[in-house]
C-alpha cells in the first residue's frame, strides 16, 4: 500500500524528509514537490546531489551544453552488470559526441513523416485491443490496454517477429526498473538477465536483416550513412535498447494514467468531445499534469558554469524533478487543476530538453491520441471506471509515475 502524507505531515518535513518521503513511492509526490519547492527549490541533499524544483531551474540544467548524464561507470556494479555495461551506450545515457552522432544517424526513422505513417500500423493495433476490451465488457485500462500497445508498436518498428512479443513485453519492465541510480541489486540482476536476452535476439535479427532487408528501423540503422559515418553493431543494439526502455514503459503509462484521468474529469472530457481537435492539448496537459516521467537524470557538470544564476562546479551532480517543475505556479496558474484548453501553455518538461529531449515523444503522443480517439470518442463514450475498484499505482520505481490497474465498464456490460 502506497502512503498518502496528510497536509500537516508535509508541511512540518524539511527537505531531507522531503527526499526520502519522495523515493519510498508515495501515493501522490505532488504535495512533497510543492514543499521542497517552497522551502528549499535549489536543495543540496547529504549525498551532494542537488534536487531543482523549479521550472526555469530545470529547463536551463536540461539545455544545458555543459552539463551531460552521469557516468554509470561510476556505480561500482558496472564491472559486473551486463546492463550497466550498455546503459552508456544508449540515448537515453550517451553523452555528446557519441549522442550527437548516434542520434543523427536513427533519427530518419523518427521524422514527421516516418512517425504519420505509424498511423495506420497503431490505429490496427488500438483496434484489436479495443475488441478484445469489448468482448470482456469489463477490463483493466492498464494490463488489457496500456500494457500491451506501446510494446506491440516498437517490437513491430523494429522488426521483431511476433513470436517474441511475449519476451519483449516481459524485457522492458525489467530492464527499466534498473534505469535509475537507486535501482536495488535484485532489480540490476533481472534487469541483465532482460539485456542478455534482448542482445542475444538482436544478433539473430541483425544477421537476418543484412541478408534480407527491411522496412523497419532495425535496417534504416544498418543502412544509415552520414558523412561516411555508420552505426555500428553494438550501437545498433544500444540504440534498440533504447526504443525497449524509452518508448514502452512511458507511453504505457501515459496511455493508463491519461485515461483514467479524463475519466475522473469528465468536464474536461467533455470538451474534447465537443471539441476533438482538443485531443492534442490533452495528451500534452495530461504530461504536465501527472506526466510518467516524474524525476530526471541525474546530470553532471562537465566543467565550472552558471544554471540560472546558480553557481556550479565541475564534477558537481543535479537532478531536476520534473513533476515538481510542471506544477510550479509561477509557470502554470492554477497548476494543480487539470486544464486541458489552459491558455497560452508553456511547454511541458516531461519528454525533457536540451540534446536529450525525448526522439519518440511524437510516438507517444500518437499513441495516446488514437486510443482517446477510439476507446472514448468512437466507441465507448459512456466508458466509465468501476466504483469502488482501486486504482493501483507504480511501486518499484520512483523516477516513473503511472497507473498499473484502473477497471473500467462498457456501458451495459
């Protein structure tokens, strides 16, 4: 059971208390945000790491040029760790100008273009959940919906086989509950167990594909050339390790959490019913709300330098809390109120900033605006959760936010 703190236990904590309350998983961060950004948004905590709270504080660490992802080599388990072995090489911990060059060459598969002719690939999928969804009559919004298609849409953009689907959809929460700097030995052992088995899959891939080329993003990156420049076998495989880790645990979330948020706001979803080009505003206030990604990673500066006026030493380690930066008022009036027509929005932080900001944050918002589109305007606008049914919330990693069990009914059922 996830602790929910009472208004007068946050107001008497000091930002010690704030930070450990933060990682036990609490019910709801946004009270612990809000006073760690009123008391201390700039806080050192005793392991030297500095936590920024506020908006402005958080997009200048995340633009930063200066100021890259922490080395996992410093964790003293990365001598040992198939996944810490990797984690490096991967977007999501690559710095530049080993980023830089890596993330020019895989972006072809992400353009306007290449992300519009998803479409029709994720309309398919979003329908044959939403059938089997309508046959049960009752269902989870998580294990039957959210769970299931954001891993169908990389393992099919890489070209994975079917046959697999089931090891991918078991890999990637494995390997994601080891992505953070607090992840548990237990959480580290499953996790390189989950890597081995996925690098082992793309070997037998890459082979396949350089005899039999195809329309996916695993041969886009065999046959990306930039300057004379090619991708490499292991970078190929850090880059597909990064579409397991990035694109399915988050967009699940996004898909659970946002839909059971429109449904605790049903004036909110009436507007995108009167109105479905509010769609769009949704997805992206619904990621500032409550978004999946509620703390960063951890930066380091790479020489002496200024963030908004702080200032930082070579060597020193920050970590922006997200979350804590899409609420803050200064930025966002009424910032604790879901406004999905909020005027004049400032960009959300979520998908972050900077040379690391999200590549498949298009991905994830089609995603989410085919299934709005479907489940609650085309078929079942009368979708409803079930009373009195708990909705379950992530417990074993505190960097992630989202909804792992919510029941909803089908009008009738």
């Amino acid at each position: 059971m996830l602790k929910a703190y009472s208004l007068e236990e946050v107001q008497a904590m000091g930002p010690d208390e704030v930070l450990g309350a933060l990682m036990s998983r609490p019910a709801d961060v946004y009270p612990l945000y809000r006073r760690l950004r009123e008391i201390s948004p700039r806080y050192v905590s005793p392991t030297g790491v500095r936590f920024l709270s506020r908006y402005e504080d958080i997009r200048a660490l995340l633009r930063s040029p200066v100021c890259f992802q922490a080395d996992a080599e410093d964790d003293p388990r990365s001598a040992t760790s198939d996944w810490l072995r990797v984690r490096p090489l991967t977007l999501l911990f690559s710095n530049p100008p080993a980023h830089t060059r890596m993330r020019s060459l895989v972006s072809r598969a992400f353009t306007v273009k290449a992300v519009n002719g998803l479409r029709p690939l994720i309309q398919n999928f979003v329908d044959a959940r939403l059938d089997a969804c309508a046959e049960k009559g009752v269902f989870d919004l998580a294990e039957d919906l959210g769970n299931v298609l954001p891993t169908e849409v990389v393992t099919t953009m890489l070209g994975i086989p079917d046959e697999d689907f089931g090891r991918m959809s078991e890999w990637a929460p494995r390997i994601n509950a080891a992505a953070s700097m607090w992840c548990t030995d237990e959480q580290l052992k499953i996790a390189d167990e989950a890597v081995r088995g996925f690098m082992e899959l793309l070997d037998r891939l890459l082979t396949e594909k350089r005899r039999r080329p195809g329309d996916d993003v695993l041969t886009v990156m065999l046959e990306a050339e930039e300057d004379g420049e090619r991708l490499s076998s292991e970078e190929i495989k850090s880059l597909a390790l990064t579409l397991l880790v990035a694109g399915t645990e988050t967009s699940t979330h996004l898909i659970s959490s946002g839909l059971v948020l429109l449904l605790q706001h049903p004036d909110e979803m009436a507007k995108i019913r009167r109105n479905p080009e509010l769609i769009r505003a949704a997805t992206d206030e619904i990621l500032r709300y409550d978004g999946p990604v509620s703390v960063g990673m951890v930066r380091e500066a790479t020489q002496d330098t200024t963030i908004n006026g702080i200032e930082v030493t070579k060597g020193h380690q920050m970590c922006g809390l997200l979350g804590a930066g899409n609420r803050d008022p200064e930025v966002f009036p009424e910032p604790d109120r879901l406004w999905i027509d909020r005027p004049n929005p400032k960009p959300h932080l979520t998908f972050g900033a900077g040379v690391h900001v999200c590549l498949g944050a298009a991905v994830a918002r089609l995603e989410f605006d085919i299934v709005v589109q479907s489940l609650l305007l085309d078929r079942h606008p009368d979708l409803a959760l079930v009373p009195d049914e708990p909705i379950e919330y992530v417990t074993d990693f505190p960097p992630l936010r989202g909804v792992t069990r919510a029941m909803a009914t089908i009008a009738g059922a």
